[in-house]
C-alpha cells in the first residue's frame, strides 16, 4: 500500500511538472506587447489664392477658388511717431552729429572748424565747410575744440560764436541728440525706418477700424498708402521720426462657410491619409490682397496653418514597423518621427527582450 502511494505521489508530481514546464514553454512562445504612443500636434501651412465676386456661379463656389464677397473703399488719414533703427558710425574724433539752422532770407556760408557753443559752455567745431540755404537746414558732424576739457552735451541750441550776434537768433545750431565721446554711431533716418513705418502705420489703422466698426471674422480689410510724409529727411541724425500718409481702405465682406470650405478642397489635395485635421478657426485665417480689378473682382493670397495629428491607421505606426523589435529598436524609430512625441513599451511577460513577431499581438493605444 505504501509503495503504491509513493509511485502516485511520483505520478502527480511528473503531471505538475510537466503541466508547469509546458506553461512555461507557452508564455515563451506567446507574448503580447501594448506601445502607448503620444503624439505631436503637425503644422501644414497652406498657401493658395481666391478669387472674391459679388455674385459667383455656384460651380465657380464648388469647383473654383471663388468665394462671396461685398466690396466697398473708405479714405482716411493716419500719422504717427516711430523709432530709428538705422545707424551709421561716426569718425574717431566725431561727438555727434547736429543740425545747422538758418530761418534768414539768404544763404549762409560756414568754414570747416566754425565755432558753436552750447548752454554748458563747452565748444564744438564743424567737421567741413557747409552752405545752409535760406529758410533750410543740413547736418554735420562735430568734434570738439578741447578734448582734454570736453564733457558731455545736452540736446539743446548751440551758439555760432563768431556769427553777427544779430544773425545768431536766425542760424544756430541744434542738438538733437546727446554730444559724447561714449557715442561711436549714431542714428539716421534711413529709407528702411520709413518701409518699416509704413507698414506699422497701414497695421495700425486697420487694427484701430476693425475695432472702432467692429468687424467680424468674415470681414477681411486691406489698405493702401500713398502721400507719404515726413517730419525729418532721408540721413537726418534722429532717434524717432513722425510719418503720415492718406490711406485707401478696402473692406471685404466674404462667406466664412464658403472660406473653410475652399480650405478644406485645399487640404484635400495634400496627403493626409493617418491624419486627423482640427476645426478651422476663420480668426485665424490670413488674407493679403493682391489685386483689384476693373469688375469689382478682388484677388486675395490666403494663407492657413492646418493642424493634424496622427491616427492608428498612419503608415508611421504600422505595426509592421515594431513586431520583433527591441524596446530600445521602437524607441529609437519614434526619436526619429517628429510626428510622436513620446512613446512607451509595455511586454508581456515581462521577462521578453523582444516584441511579438506576429501584428495581432501587438496593442497600439494613442494619446
């Protein structure tokens, strides 16, 4: 009786053994891994132009770049002050630059090194001889007659010291600026400050009448500028400059069902298979308009930044591209995809160093 309990007792030991040597055999051969992905949000700027009638056909709407749109002018006048950013260098010996004034009927020659003054006492010369014309002005550069004993000049009036002191209310100089040693470039208006200026001063009206009419997302404005002004000329020495001009606003009222749509055939035409689009949002669609022409038709540049994320379905995370790889293998292919942001590996057992050589067993969850 004793021996028969020992050989059942090998028995179901064998059975167990053999049950937990199989079990094992499966978990290795059967694994399953989970890839959590993350992903990037991808910018897809389109760049196309429309066409902007009173009364288009409907197949220009559905089949055309052609949307709806009202169209009127409206004239206004804008000015404002800006800052210079042109510079140029002045010679070693230079403390600035200053502006000879001459309100006199008649012309007024200077000689290189003529004396000015300032209200502190302190004496500069011009650098060159110079001719102020009646009712005008020039610019020169000054050195300064003691440089052991030169200390800085304020901006301010600057006497011509061996001018008739009858003459010396009419011509004088100026200091716009501040003289100084310290001072190697100074500022100068420049055709560059004006450009610049121009299209601050158009941006600013715009903003300033959409605001003041209260114009919608639909409403697109455009301007143009002509008789432009200034208070200082081309090569003044200056830190800031005032600019007006006349400027021709142009409104257009468009169908904002009729944009997105355009936008969407737009997007259409790209490949975005994998890819899921978020909602176009009208306030942040740019136009720039192109053209005007003689039928009332405008031509605007439309210019939209689409956003798009990855989809299970996309090539990049095919599970092609994982089976049989190593966790750092998957790693290293999502390093290289700007599209996935972060990507983690789950295995089951745990104990794997691979992943499942078969797509079926693999998990692919996107955040």
């Amino acid at each position: 009786m004793g021996q028969i309990s020992l050989y059942r007792n090998i028995s179901l030991t064998f059975i167990i053994f053999v049950a937990m040597l199989l079990a094992a055999l499966c978990l290795f051969l059967y694994s399953q891994a989970t890839i959590i992905v993350k992903v990037n949000e991808q910018q897809i700027n389109l760049n196309f132009t429309a066409e902007a009638k009173a009364q288009p056909t409907a197949d220009e709407i559905q089949n055309h770049n052609v949307i709806t749109g009202s169209f009127q002018t409206v004239n206004v006048q804008a000015s404002s002050t800006f800052a210079v950013s042109s510079t140029k260098a002045l010679s070693s010996n230079l403390v600035g630059e200053i502006k000879l004034i001459n309100n006199s009927a008649r012309n007024q020659a200077l000689l290189k090194t003529t004396q000015l003054q300032a209200a502190s006492g302190v004496i500069v010369r011009t650098n060159e001889e110079i001719v102020v014309p009646a009712n005008g002005s020039v610019r020169v550069g000054v050195y300064p007659k003691d440089p052991a004993a030169f200390s800085k000049v304020a901006p301010g009036k600057l006497v011509i010291i061996k001018l008739a002191p009858a003459l010396q209310p009419e011509i004088y100089g100026l200091a716009e600026t501040e003289l100084s040693t310290d001072i190697k470039e100074v500022k100068v208006l420049a055709q560059s400050d004006i450009n610049k200026a121009k299209a601050e001063l158009i941006d600013q009206a715009l903003a300033d009448y959409k605001k003041d009419n209260n114009l919608g997302a639909n409403t697109l404005v455009f301007a143009e500028a002509s008789n432009l002004k200034t208070d200082k000329k081309i090569g003044a020495n200056t830190d800031n400059f005032r600019l007006s001009a006349d400027l021709k606003i142009k409104i257009l009222q468009v169908d904002a069902k009729q944009i997105v749509a355009l936008i969407e055939r737009q997007a259409e035409k790209l490949s975005l298979a994998g890819t899921v689009v978020a909602t176009i949002d009208v306030n942040k669609i740019k136009y720039t308009l192109l053209d005007t022409n003689t039928n009332g038709t405008l031509t605007v540049k439309v210019e939209y930044s689409l956003t798009s994320t990855l989809t299970a379905d996309n090539p990049i995370l095919g599970k092609k591209n994982f089976t049989g790889k190593t966790i750092a293998e998957v790693k290293a292919y999502a390093k290289d995809q700007p599209a996935i942001k972060e990507l983690e590996v789950y295995l089951s057992p745990s104990w794997r160093k691979t992943l499942p050589d078969k797509e079926n067993r693999i998990k692919m969850i996107i955040q």
